[in-house]
C-alpha cells in the first residue's frame, strides 16, 4: 500500500507520519501492476518466477492541487509463509493520537483546517503459532512527556465480545494480541484507543484501529455433494451440457486461497475413450467432448472431479474430490427386430380370443420404455378382421388373438404380413430393419359345427281357433359341414301352451291344440315355441331356432258388462243414472262398439227400466218410472259386440235402489234397507252386540274381585299341611350358608320350648332365634404354626357342641387356613359330642319333616 505523505520535501518524516490520501490518482509504469485510489498496489496476472525483484514507478497526482509525487516500487517474490513471518516478525510501529494543525490562508485573519492523518491498518496473519501474547502496535500521545498517560483500549475484541483477544499496557501504551486468529470466523476488528491522565480525564481524542486478519490457505474446497448425477442422452453432439458440480472454500475468495479450480481425475470405463467428458476449470459444468455415446455399451459413467484452491495450484493449493455418476439415457436407436422371418399357427373354426401363436422380437433399448414397447400391425392378408395382434406388456411379444370367428368351409389357411414398430419413433437418421417385417401362416381346423336354421327366428301368421293337426310350417335346419354327410334331427325344446309338435325327421311344425290369442301365454298376439336341431357327428352338434306364430284374431270371446253391481234413488232423477260398458277379449274388429238391450222376458225389467245409448261403447241405465221401492233388483242386459258374426251375452247387473238425500246420494238407512235388512233385523243384531258386551264386562269384575280375595286371604293352614320349603342355592363356590343371604333361624335349636308349648292350637313356628348370649368361639392366631391346628379345630369343636344357638347339626367350619405339614387329621373323622343336657324330644312334635332329625338327637344310648 502506498500512502502519500504530507510534507514529502522533508525526508526525515516517517511512516508514521504519512497519511492516506483518497483523493489523489496513481498511474504505474508497469502494465502487470495497478495501483487502486486508495493506494493498493495489485498484481494483474499470475505472477509465478521472479528470478529478480520487480521494479516500476509509481506517479501519484492531486485531484484538488497540483502536486505530483512519484515512487519507485519494488518487488520480490516470497512464500506466504516467509511474508507472514516478516509481518509477524516486523518490529511494532507507533501510533500517535492524530493532532491538527492550522496555518494563514488569508489575510483577514481566517484559517483552514489541514486534513487529519489517516492511522494505517494493522494487519494481522490467521493461526500464528505465537509466542503470545504477541505485541502488534505501540500507542503514544505526544503529552506523556509533560502529565502521566493511561492507555486502554474498547470495542469487539477488547473490552466486548469476544473479549479479551487484544490488551494494552496501560502506562506503556503497547498493545498485544493474545491468542491466534482465526479469518473464517471474523475478518477484522475495530477498536478505539484512549488516552486519560491520572485522573481519568480525556486527554488526546479517541482514534480508531482497524485490525485486518490475513487469510491463509488454510481451508480444502469442500463440495456440496459428494455424489452428484447427471444424464445425457445417448448419441449426444460434443458440447452437450451433462451436469455442474460445485465446490466452496471457506477462505477468502478475493485472494487465491479461496479460488477454486475444477480437473477431471479419472473416468470410468474408458469406452469408447478414456476423455468423453470435460469440465469448466471455474464454473464446474461438466460437457461432453466426443461423440460416441450409446446407451446398449455403456449406460452409465462414473467421473472423479477434483476441486484445488490457489486458482488451481497442485503445488500450494489444497485439494478435495467428488464423485459424478453420469447416466445415459435412452433414445430410440434401435429398431425392434423380429427373431423368425416367418411364424405359424392353427385355430379352430368359430373359436374367439384364442391365441393363435406369439410373436417374438428383439429390442435393444431401455426395456419397458416407449422406445423399447412394440406395436404390431397386420398390413395383408386378413381383409375380414378376422385377427388382432395384443403386445404382452412383459415379454413384449405379440400375441397374435382372433377376434371374429374364421369358417373352415370358407377359409382353410391365412397368410398374414406383419410388421413391428415401437411406440416412440425412432430418432433421427435410423432407418427401419429388414426384420421388422414378418409373415404368419394360420391353419384353420374343422370342427363339427351345430346345425343353422336359415331363418331364426322364423315369423308365422295364423288365425287362432285352428284345429288340432294342423300343419303350420317346416322348420328345417342345414349343416354347415358341407365336406361332412351328416343327419339333422329335430326336438321340442320350449312349448310353454304345449300346442305343438315337430318332425323328428324333416321339421314339420303341426298343431296338437286349438290355438287361443287370448291364452296367458301370447304375448302381444305372438306365441314363441324354440325347437332344437342336433346332428349325428363326434361330438354332436345342436342348434336352436324360434319359431313366432302371430295369432290372427276371430270373434270367439262374447263382451262382459261393467259394472256389476250400482245404486241409484228410489224416485227418478236426473242425476240418478248408471253408466255401463263392456269388456271384450278380442281384438279390432271384433269388440265395439257394443249393443246394449235389455230382454222382453220379465216384462218388469223393460216397465222400470230403460237404456240410452251414449257412444259406440257406453250407454245409460236409468229408471223409467218415477219411483221404485227400495231394494236389490237384479237386471238383465244383452251386450252384442261387433265381430261377424257378432257375439251376445247376457249379463246381469245388481242395482240397490235406496232412498237419496238432497244431494242425489244414498242416505245410511237407506243403504241398509237397500241392503235388504228390515227394522227387526237391525235391533236383533244391536240386542246381542249389547249382550256380548255385557257378559264381558261381567266376567272381568269377577276376575279382580277374586283377586282380591285371594291376596286377603291369611295363611291358616297346619304346618304339616304347608309344603313350602326354602330354596337354597346350592350350585355356589362360597362359604357355606353363613355367606348366603338365608334365614337360618328356623333351624336353630330354642333355648326353651315354653313360646313353643303356650301357643294356641294350629300354626306352630320355631324360627324364632333364641335371645341368649352366644358362645365364644376361639380366636385363630393370625400366624399360625401347623402343630397348632389340631388343638384349634378340637377347641372350636367343643364351643360348637356347647352352643345353644348353633344349628342342630354339623356345620361345616371354615377356618380358611392353607398350608402343609398339618398334624391334625380328616375333619371328616371328627363326632360331635353331646353332654346330655340337651333334651331332643320335642323335636318328635314338629312334625314327620323332623323326624329323622329327632332318631339322630334324642336316640338315647342305642344309637
């Protein structure tokens, strides 16, 4: 760095002294070198073999004065350790705390202010190996010589975080760095240095130190991948764009320590040479270099890419490696190839989605890509369609299917050109194979076909009503095996009526039954019948044909009236009519329109009644006189309808004449006495439905009544008469009774029979539990040793035998104690004592349900 000095005519004046001046020009003498505006000398190139110092001028020029300075710069070549060590090793400069300084400028007295020196960096190499505390500067203000100075230091490094890197000796004013540096983690500092007296008051102006850590090479290239994959098609033109890889360097990018630089180390295989590929020495885009690329020999290359700091220098540079995996992807190069020029099949007649044969090709391609899929197309000798050619999606085979069935009496044999192709087209300038076009030989086998009815179905008009034997038709079938004799035979196989018969030898169709239009099974005056045809070959062979007869329709139904059954009012009205119809299950021309009369026989029908015709299909029954008794009357009518020759019926129609409201309606009364019950009729039936109801209503007040008798009743039976027991549930795992919910005072004996004995005659109860103290049973220790056991169980046996109040037989005792070594024998073998005090004779007074109980208890001394 060049600094311009304020008095350069004083060559006594020091380095320190100088300051640097921005606003001035610098033009060097040598183009390899340039000076910056603030004084930075570069280098413009590579300078790598300096058997001798470099020398050059250097001019300088003021932007705002006319001052020119010039310098002579000299330079040598040195290794960046040597230039650290003479950095480091430099004896320590002084800074002096910047002073101003006025002079005369006009003579009014006024004065400039000259401009303030600029303190130099200090500069400082990364990872020094010390010894520390190292000292970089020494710090002075020109007053120490008159008042005592102290010396600190402030800022990132010193009194902030990270502390304690720099210190100054506060009467001496050098300053330290304390440990090694490190650029990657902080470039620079800045700090502010102070002078104060003894006092602490200011004495010089604060200056500030910018402290500059020089980057050493001392961080390797490192890629952000130590695998990266890339692809190029195959077939690629020389310069094609493969991939980039990228590798960053933590030093200082502006200086060779963090240039990086990219090689190619190896690449494998070397097929079809060792150098298809290159890459970009500064960007990392890796190309190819020569054509040549084919996927079917090498369908991936692996590249070792080498990064080097120092702009590439193996010599000083540090150096790290990655790998690039370069596939090549596939195009279509290759056209499908048949294996065989000619295939062969054979097919049996009318069979479809049979495979005929499959096709067989050979691909070189990227399998199961559209470059590798074939499509297989018949170009000849199929003008029917009779065959379709599927791609197995595995095998990529072709599998040559007939999809419309092939004749042998028409066709015996096909001869079928095909030709394959892929899906994809095929790249640029590859020409179709020979092979991809093939021919296929089809053999057609005869089969025994079923014999065909020419017509099916077969159509038919007849009138119905033809008699039984009639011939209707010849329905015959024809073999298709023209090259075969055989013998067609016929049979009934759906007659629904059962009103026909076939030939078994020549099908002819005749009646069995009198065909009827009107019959459930004519469906839309067609009758359906199918029949079947079956030959003689190996394995037989059968044909079905239908046969549809269309009924003609005759007049052989007579019309039905509708309605049946009306009402109408008792005195003629005018809204007082019923309208009648009929019904015919023939069709056109042989139904309406109808006639409707009514019979000269009664002759009442014709006085009451009379009928007006509305339309070719309806007419008007109305009285003709002005009143008629209410009733049910039944009236006769003859319905003639159309046919030729027509049909008559006559039908009756039962019409209820009844009394009408205002409103020309029934009333009830009315309808009932239409209906033909009288006034007498009416209250007999109300009569019993009251009488019904009663006898009812009876028998559920009996019903609760001796309900109620039987709840009130008390229970004033003898006990030997009552034949109720408790119900104790056995089918428990407990305790035995004293865990069950049970009234066992009944069984317990009482502690006299005196309640017993003064009760009055008739019922006797003794479950009463007697009001005495109860015995004291022994206590079981809470640990118990197995000797002990025996004299436990003994001691509870004779509390039991002496308890008033325990039931009159043996308990089972729980004393719920598990272990083993017991010396005490089978409970089972233990009796019960009696001390005789006992008297067990009143229990022959309760009854035969005790008995048993009393031979036990009061048997005496022969038991």
């Amino acid at each position: 760095i060049i600094y311009i000095c304020k008095h350069p005519n004083i060559p006594s004046m020091k380095f320190e002294d100088c300051q640097r001046n921005r606003e001035v020009g610098f033009v060097s003498s040598d183009p390899n070198f340039s000076v910056r505006p603030d004084g930075t000398v570069y280098a413009e190139q590579e300078v790598a073999n300096l058997s001798e110092p470099v020398q050059f001028m250097v001019t300088a020029r003021g932007l705002h004065d006319p001052h020119i300075w010039e310098t002579t710069v000299k330079l040598a070549l040195i290794g960046i350790e040597e230039m650290l060590s003479r950095v480091w090793d430099s004896p320590p400069r002084v800074i002096k705390f910047l002073r101003k300084h006025q002079r005369g400028s006009s003579a009014n007295g006024l004065r400039r202010q000259k401009r303030d020196w600029v303190i130099p960096p200090i500069n400082v190499p990364e990872n020094s190996r010390g010894p520390f505390p190292h000292m970089l500067v020494r710090i002075r203000s020109d007053q120490d010589k008159d008042v005592g100075i102290r010396y600190s230091i402030t800022g990132a490094g010193a009194d902030q975080p990270p502390s304690g890197i720099y210190n100054i000796d506060p009467i001496s004013g050098n300053m330290f760095v304390t440990q090694p540096l490190d650029r990657e983690e902080r470039a620079s500092f800045h700090l502010r240095a102070h002078a104060v007296d003894m006092n602490g008051n200011q004495v010089e102006n604060p200056i500030d130190l910018y402290i500059y850590v020089i980057d050493m090479n001392d961080n390797r290239p490192e890629f952000q991948n130590q695998v990266y994959n890339g692809s190029v098609a195959e077939g690629s033109k020389p310069g094609s764009s493969v991939m980039q890889v990228t590798a960053t360097d933590s030093d200082d990018s502006t200086t060779a320590n963090g240039m990086v630089r990219y090689r190619i180390l190896s690449q494998s295989p070397h097929s079809p040479i060792p150098n298809m590929f290159t890459i970009n020495s500064e960007t990392g885009d890796i190309v190819t270099v020569a054509a040549g690329l084919d996927r079917e020999k090498v369908s991936q290359y692996t590249i070792i890419v080498q990064a080097t700091d120092m702009e590439g220098n193996l010599n000083f540079g540090l150096s790290n490696t990655a790998t690039a995996l370069i596939s090549i992807t596939d195009i279509n190069d290759n056209p499908p190839e048949l294996t065989v020029r000619t295939f062969s099949g054979e097919v049996p007649e009318n069979k479809v989605n049979v495979v005929v044969t499959n096709l067989t090709v050979v691909d070189r391609d990227q399998p199961h890509s559209p470059n590798w899929n074939a499509v297989y197309r018949i170009v000849s000798g199929d003008p029917s369609g009779h065959f379709t050619i599927r791609t197995n999606p595995i095998t990529n085979e072709g599998m040559l299917t007939v999809v419309k069935p092939v004749d042998f009496e028409f066709n015996r044999a096909f001869m079928l050109t095909v030709v394959v192709s892929n899906q994809a087209h095929l790249a640029s300038g590859i020409q179709s194979s020979l092979q991809s076009t093939a021919g296929v030989t089809i053999s057609v086998q005869d089969v025994n076909e079923p014999p065909v009815f020419p017509v099916n179905p077969k159509v038919i008009r007849f009138e119905e009503g033809v008699p039984a034997g009639t011939t209707l038709t010849v329905f015959a079938a024809q073999d298709p095996d023209h090259f075969i004799h055989q013998t067609v035979r016929y049979s009934k196989l759906s007659d629904p009526a059962n009103w026909l018969k076939i030939n078994r030898t020549n099908g002819q169709i005749t009646t069995m039954a009198l065909l009827d239009r009107e019959s459930i099974y004519v469906k839309n005056n067609v009758y359906e019948a199918t029949f079947l045809a079956f030959d003689n070959g190996s394995p037989q062979a059968s044909g079905t044909g239908t046969l549809q007869i269309n009924l003609i329709d005759v007049n052989d139904n007579a019309p039905v009236l509708i309605p049946r059954e009306a009402q109408v009012c008792e005195r003629a009205r005018p809204n007082s009519r019923i309208n009648i119809t009929a019904s015919d299950a023939d069709a056109e021309p042989n139904i309406g329109p109808f006639v409707f009369e009514l019979p000269s026989f009664p002759a009442s029908v014709r006085r009451n009644w009379t009928i007006s015709r509305l339309n070719g299909d309806y007419a008007q029954l109305r009285l003709r006189i002005p009143y008629l008794e209410a009733s049910v009357y039944e009236i006769p009518i003859i319905v003639s309808d159309s046919g030729n020759p027509p049909l008559s019926n006559r039908s009756v129609i039962r019409v209820k004449v009844c009394p009408c409201d205002d409103n020309g309606d029934c009333s009830a009364t009315g309808a009932v006495a239409a209906a033909g019950l009288g006034t007498g009729a009416i209250i007999a039936i109300l009569i019993c439905i009251i009488i019904l109801l009663s006898m009812v209503l009876l028998f559920v007040v009996w019903m609760k009544r001796r309900e109620k008798e039987r709840q009130a009743k008390p229970l004033l039976i003898d006990p030997e008469d009552d034949v109720r027991d408790n119900i104790l549930k056995y089918d428990e795992e407990g305790g035995g009774e004293e865990d069950q919910d049970y009234d066992l005072s009944q069984l317990q004996q009482p502690e006299s029979l005196d309640h017993i004995i003064n009760k009055p005659t008739g019922v006797r109860r003794v479950d009463e539990r007697p009001v005495i103290a109860e015995s004291q049973y022994p206590v079981r220790p809470s640990l118990p040793h197995p000797g002990d056991i025996g004299d436990f169980i003994n001691d509870g046996l004779r509390a039991a035998d002496n308890d008033p109040t325990a039931p009159p037989y043996d308990s089972l005792l729980v004393f719920d104690y598990e272990g083993s070594g017991s010396t005490a024998g089978s409970v089972s073998s233990l009796n019960s004592t009696s001390s005789g005090d006992q008297d067990y004779d009143y229990l022959n007074d309760w009854g035969p349900r005790f008995k048993k109980l009393a031979d036990l208890y009061g048997g005496g001394d022969d038991d």
